[in-house]
C-alpha cells in the first residue's frame, strides 16, 4: 500500500502540524521524482487579528528548533520571529532569580501564531508576520492546493478515505492526514471513522495578550521570559512572556477561573512585572485552549493518520517541536515505507511513543514542582545555588541549564531529570538548603 504518480493526499487542518507535513510530503516525494497532489482543507485566514486568526498557543519556540526547520529548508524571518529571549527571570514566593542563555541555541523566540491580539489591526501594517499563515503559505508554494472549506464529513470510499466539505463536494484520497488540533469540531470526524481513534487527554489552559506598549515590556521584562512559582492551589505553571507591545501570559492549573487570575494580578511578583498603575483590561484578548496532556488512542489505520496535538505532543512545553517531529516522520513513513497501518506502526508510532513515555517524567517533573512550592526553605536554597552558577563564569551550571529545559521545552524531560540528578546538583542543593536551615536556626 504505497502512493504512486498523482496519488491524492488530504490534509485537515493548516496549522503548523498540517501545513509541516504537505510541506516534507511534497518535498520528500520531489527528492525521489513522485508526483503527488496535496490538498490542505482550512478555513481560518491566519493573517487575521483576534480570534478569527489565532491558534491558541503561547507563541515561544526554541533557538534549536529555528536551527532544525532552517536545516529543513523552511527559514523563518525576522517579522516572524518577533522577539529573541536570552534568559529568564525565576519568581518565588520569596526572591527572583534570573538566569541567562550560556548558549545560542539555548534562546527562545517569540511568535504570534495569527495575525495578533484583538485590536492590533489599528497597527497596520502590522509589523509581524503570521507563524502558521507563514508555513501555509509555504507548503503552497511547495505545491500544496489550499482549500479554504471546513470539512463536514470523512467517511470511506471502499478502502479509500472521503472528504466531504462546502455544498456538499467529496473527494476521495488515497492518504488522509489529520491535523485538526484539540480546539475543534476536527476530532470527531476522525472519531466517526471507526478505526479505533480516541483523542488525547487534555485540560484547558489560559492565554491571554496584555497590552503594554513596547517602552514598557522593555522596561519591566526586559529580554527575559518571567516565570512564577508561587504558592497559588491549584497552580501549576504560570509565565509572562515579553513580545513586542505585549506580554503573553500563560496560566496552567486546575480551575483557572476569575478567583485564581484575581490571585495572580495581585501577587507581588506579578505586580512588580506590570507597569505601574496598569489594570486587566475589561475586554483582555484571551483565550482558555484545550492542552494536551495524555496519549491518543490508534492514531493512524490503513491511509489515515494524525499528527500534531490531536496525536502526540509534547507536556505543557513545545508543541510546535512536536508538530515538527511528527511532521517529518510521518511524511518519511508515507513516501518511503508506504500508507499502511503496518508501515505506520513501524516507521511512524515510534516517534509517537517516545513523545508519550517522555511526558510521563515530565509529569513526574511538574509533580515534584508543585510538592515543593509550599516549602520556602528549599525555594530559597534553589535560587542561592541558581545564583551561585550565574555568578561564578567558571560554573558548568548544570542546575541552570535544567531548570531552562524545564521551563521552555528545549530537551527532552528525560534529559531534564538526567542532568537534575547529576551528584554535583544533588550535593549543591543540599549544602544550600542546609545553610538555609542553619541560617535560620541561628537567627530564629
């Protein structure tokens, strides 16, 4: 079961998973001489403000994954990449620590997925450019037929897949690649299809893109992503990311209602972030996405697969880099191994369960996180050795460089906890929280 001269490819949904894989489709199938006929089925005009464009997403991807794409052939530019951030900024209860990128390829750059918040149309020009309407467009001029139609229905043509969309069109393909995301109707078509597919675990997260001009985000964030550990029930993960005029905040927790953002405004570490006198607009851009948070169920049967986060993804970190792998991996099972669900299972679903067992440690990870934050000895005694490393140019700065990976998404969380675990940050923190128990024996 293998794609032949003017094969038919369909695939559902342009964002970046989407449009990454028409793009290595197209171009893998050129390297070895197959003509293929991509269709990528999306309805949303990324370039738009608001709502209408966006793809609910933080918007920060790493140096390596630049590196990686521009190796790819897909070279991002300047007015897609907004912002360049060399360090960040680490805020507990009790101080703050900043750390710097020792490395280029440590940094992390920042993007806005559609064409900006909600009132950035009064900039225009706007002096960005779209990530996802920048990889659509490039899978086009690869070669992609864009069809800008929501599908109503996928059902099967025999042993081939049917797309159904507009007045009632069907198409039939001999490959049909899902990339529909977790915040859409996309999920239950594949559902409907009755191979088996169950969409991953997922929980809601809230973003939202605060306005504060660029003097300001200049003045009060710096080049520096802030991320918070505060004591907040509930609360896993919260950051403000500088981005030209904005700051994008993002929340992860349980129950991210109006009770927890209150919370947070007027934590003292928040507010110190935030230019003085400024309060949540009424009307905020925001938006509370579906994040993934567990494997799928049978992503991919005979001429049917999924990529992106309605499959496998990255925990809380990285989705695009996930997309990205997917992407590729899926697009060299289909042209060189072929469009079965055995060559899937070979060639495609390791990529898939190497995502999936790595989000266990990550969950692991995140556990330990939030099993520590009540304790301010051992925050103290984490930012007096984070200090430490920053300040002694002759340090490795190995717990640095962990915490960064944990923080952005740049390794691996099984690399996280290896380099966690190294006996020089085992002896470290432990010495440090040991002054800090005796300091405050001496002094209490």
């Amino acid at each position: 079961m293998e794609l032949s001269d003017h094969s038919r490819v369909g695939v559902i949904g342009g964002g970046p998973a989407g449009s990454m894989t028409a793009y290595f489709l197209l171009e893998l199938a050129k390297s070895i001489h197959l003509k293929i006929d991509v269709d990528i089925f999306e309805p949303r005009d990324f370039s738009l403000t608001g709502p209408p464009g966006c793809n609910m997403c933080g918007g920060v991807i790493s140096e390596s994954l630049v590196q990686k794409l521009a190796i790819s052939g897909i070279h991002l530019p300047n007015d897609v990449l907004m912002d360049t951030i060399d360090a960040y900024t680490l805020h507990t209860d009790h101080s703050n620590a900043r750390i710097r990128a020792h490395t280029e390829e440590m940094r992390i750059a920042c993007i806005f997925r559609g064409g900006g918040p909600k009132g950035a149309e009064t900039q225009k020009p706007l002096p960005w450019q779209a990530f996802d309407q920048f990889l659509l467009d490039l899978a086009q001029k690869q070669g992609a037929n864009r069809i800008p139609k929501r599908v109503k229905k996928l059902d099967w043509d025999h042993d081939r897949p049917r797309v159904t969309w507009g007045e009632e069109k069907t198409q039939t393909y001999d490959l049909i690649v899902g990339a529909v995301g977790l915040n859409g109707a996309g999920l239950s078509l594949f559902e409907q299809m009755n191979f088996g597919y169950k969409p991953p675990r997922a929980t809601k997260a809230y973003i939202a893109e605060l306005y504060f001009g660029s003097e300001e985000v200049e003045r009060r964030l710096g080049k520096s992503m802030h991320i918070f550990l505060l004591n907040i029930p509930g609360l896993k993960f919260l950051a403000l990311t500088p981005k030209g005029p904005y700051a994008t905040l993002v929340v992860l927790g349980e129950n991210v209602d109006k009770t927890m953002l209150d919370r947070i405004f007027r934590a003292p570490e928040m507010v110190q972030c935030l230019p003085h006198g400024w309060k949540v607009p009424v009307q905020t851009c925001h938006c509370q996405p579906k994040i993934h948070i567990g494997p799928p169920h049978k992503p991919f049967t005979d001429r049917v697969v999924l990529v992106g986060d309605c499959s496998s993804s990255r925990l809380f970190k990285d989705g695009i880099g996930a997309s990205y792998k997917l992407a590729k991996a899926c697009a060299y099972t289909a042209i060189v191994h072929g469009i079965s669900k055995q060559a899937f299972q070979r060639f495609f679903a390791p990529t898939c369960r190497e995502l999936d067992h790595d989000n266990l440690l990550g969950g692991i990870i995140f556990s330990l996180d939030h099993l520590m934050r009540p304790f301010s000895l051992v925050q103290e005694a984490l930012l007096d050795s984070v200090r430490s490393e920053q300040n002694d140019p002759a340090s490795p700065k190995k717990l640095s460089t962990a915490l960064w990976d944990t923080f952005t998404g740049s390794a691996s969380y099984r690399t996280v906890i290896a380099n966690t675990a190294h006996p020089d940050i085992v002896i470290k923190l432990f010495k440090a929280i040991l002054r800090r128990w005796l300091s405050r024996r001496k002094n209490g």
